[in-house]
C-alpha cells in the first residue's frame, strides 16, 4: 500500500498529462496535509508550518486555510500552480516562488501600517488577473461598458411566493419535484483553467438525496472517482483510496446538492427578492436566500420561463473573497420534470463544464456505490 504522499506524486504526474488536477479538488497541497488535522475551526488545529515544508511566510495560518489562500493568488494573476511551483512542492526553485514571498509581506506590512490589520491590499489590487502588475491605465473597459455579471433593470418585484411558484410550475408538477430521489447523470466535464488548455474527459455522476453523490471521471492514466456517503468523502484512484477534507469535502458535498434546486423551499430558507437585472441578455430576478450551511447567497431566475439560471455565492479566503457561481443551462425534460443539461461551475481560478448527453431520474441506486471502496 502506498502511503499519502507516495500516491500524490504519483497522482502529480497524472495531473500534468491530464490538466485536471483543480476539478477534482484534488490538489497535491491537500494530499500532502496531514490526515489527522482538526476541521476548521478548531481550536486544536494545526498551523500550515506544522503540515506543510518549506513554508516561510504565512506559518501561522491554519493548514485548512491554506489551499483558498493558493487559489486567491492563483486567481489574482491569473496563473496555474506551476507559476511558482515544481513537482516537488517544497522546492525553491523558481524565483516566482521567493517574489511571492516578497510580495506576501509587503502586502501584511502595508495592512498592517495602514489598514489596521485588515487585508484590504492583496494580489489582485495590482495584479487583476495578470503577471505582471499594471502601471498605466486600461481602457478597454471604458470604452467597452464591461460590467461583470449583471447589470440592473427596472419593473415591479414579484412576491419571493410567487417566484418560487412560478419556478416549480416550470420544472414540473409539485408531485413530480416531490418524488424526485435519485439522479444519474452521464456526459463530458471540461476544465477551463489558467496556464493550460481547455480539458474534457468522460463522467458518471450519481446523486441520492438527500445528501449522496458519487462521479467517476475517465483520466488518461485511468479512472478517478469521489464519493460522500451523507457522513464522509473519499477520492479512488488505482490501488489507493484516500479521505477528502476541508475545502475537498465541500466541493464534493456542493456536487451532492444538484437535486437539491428542484426543491428549494426544502433546501433553501429566508427567500427575499432583491431586484430585476440583465444576466447575459436576458432578464432576471434576483432573490436572495440562506443555503442550508448558513451562507448567503444569490439565485437568479429566468424572467421568462422562471427557471432557475445562477446560483452565486462567495468563497471567503484569508486574502479576500472568491466568486463561486453555478449557472444552469439547456434544460430538457426528463421524467416530467426540467433538468439542466449543462450546469458551469466557475470557482476561481478555475471553471467546470458538465454536458450531460444522458439523465434518469429516480433509477435505483442502492448505498453502497457511495461508500469508499476497500482496497
């Protein structure tokens, strides 16, 4: 049996035949954490110099921290891992790596003199997506009416009653919604992410509510799969089943609440519509709602045929917030109830793209496909 750290090596050469390593969240910093550390949280929780090597700056951050932390300054400058990393991750080796250092802590000093600790200043006040920090001003954005996301519109707010209404009437009947327990989905998933090109592979997701998923995805150097079995989540690869943790349990649990949309009284609370706004062209209503881990978060309706087109929440990091968008596309009828056919996932720096080509609804699925295999 392979030990943890032997397989993430061997999972890291993988990676960079397949360029898939973030859509699983199965990243080389978290395999190397150590398997005993505390949740999040906790006050037992071990610092990032505790798990990690080689760490210089940020030693004090706790080890759960650390992985959002990475994918802020990944997103901020738009780059991947490699920027500043080697296979090995510890290694100093590319001076990326001592720069970013430098800039970690002018950063914190600039915070600390200035703003009193806060992290007002970090990568993406003067990187914006970019290696290199601007000195002159852009104007494309002037000239262009760039505006990310939406944008406001006018009219009269419906009643959040009447939105959701209007939502269940499009999906299906209330009975039908109401029966839906397990879903199969079968399609492609394509990574688009920074410092590589777009990447699609063959996936298998199943979901049993109210909390059970499990998808298998087809590497080049073989199948991987995740699973959460409603109390924990596990990663298969070949001969070597490892537990997720931390942001890798969320990411899988997030995969667990697909079904979750189709009843969201039952699955969201504190509904309040918020505004009518243009979202790609078309117009929508905004009504703001409490996801069922207390976080508060943006679903965007389709003014037209009231189903449900984005669901928009923040990833909070220890350098600044993340964008976490989902957007629901190609809706298609299935058992009589309106599924979509492609749901995008951006979660800075990268996006996931599911096309489902196949979906049953409420095939049997029996327990033990989302329990952890034995090897």
């Amino acid at each position: 049996m392979r030990s943890a750290r032997q397989f993430s090596r061997r999972f890291r050469s993988l990676i960079a035949v397949s360029g898939l390593a973030v859509a699983f969240g199965f990243t080389v910093r978290s395999v190397d954490s150590a398997p005993g550390a505390q949740a999040p949280g906790s006050v037992d929780e071990k610092t990032a110099a505790q798990v990690f090597k080689n760490i210089q700056m940020l030693k004090e951050m706790p080890a759960s921290q650390l992985n959002r932390a990475m994918d802020f300054m990944s997103a901020s400058l738009g780059v991947a891992c490699d920027f500043c990393h080697t296979s090995a991750m510890e290694s100093d080796e590319k001076s990326t790596k001592l720069t970013t250092r430098k800039m970690i802590a002018m950063t914190a000093d600039i915070n600390k003199q200035w703003f009193s600790g806060f992290s007002v200043v970090n990568c993406y006040t003067c990187h914006r997506g970019r290696t290199e920090p601007g000195s002159s001003l852009d104007l494309s954005n002037l000239i262009s009416g760039f505006s990310e996301g939406s944008t406001a519109s006018t009219g009269e707010l419906p009643a959040a009653e009447q939105v959701i209404a209007r939502y269940e009437s499009a999906l299906g009947s209330g009975a039908a919604i109401a029966s839906v327990s397990t879903g199969v989905m079968i399609g492609d998933m394509t990574l688009h992410g920074p410092g590589s090109a777009k990447t699609t592979a063959a996936v298998e997701m199943y979901n049993k509510a109210p909390d059970k998923v499990m998808y298998n995805v087809s590497l080049p150097g073989g199948p991987v799969s995740r699973g959460f079995d409603g109390k924990s989540g596990w990663v298969s690869q070949g001969n070597q089943v490892l537990p997720l943790e931390r942001d890798e349990l969320s990411r899988i649990q997030s995969y667990a609440g697909l079904l979750q949309y189709l009843n969201l009284k039952q699955n969201f609370s504190g509904f309040r519509v918020l505004s009518r706004e243009k979202l790609e062209g078309r117009d929508v209503i905004v009504a703001g709602a409490a996801a069922r881990d207390g976080s508060r978060i943006k679903l965007y309706f389709d003014a037209a045929s009231g189903l449900l087109v984005r669901r928009a929440g923040q990833i909070r990091t220890p350098f600044g917030v993340l964008p976490d968008i989902t957007d629901f596309e190609n809706y298609r009828r299935v058992s009589g109830i309106a599924f979509p056919f492609r749901i995008k996932r951006l979660r800075p720096p990268t996006l996931e793209v599911f096309d489902f080509r196949e979906v049953k609804i409420n095939v049997p699925i029996d327990d033990s496909r989302f329990i952890a295999p034995q090897r």
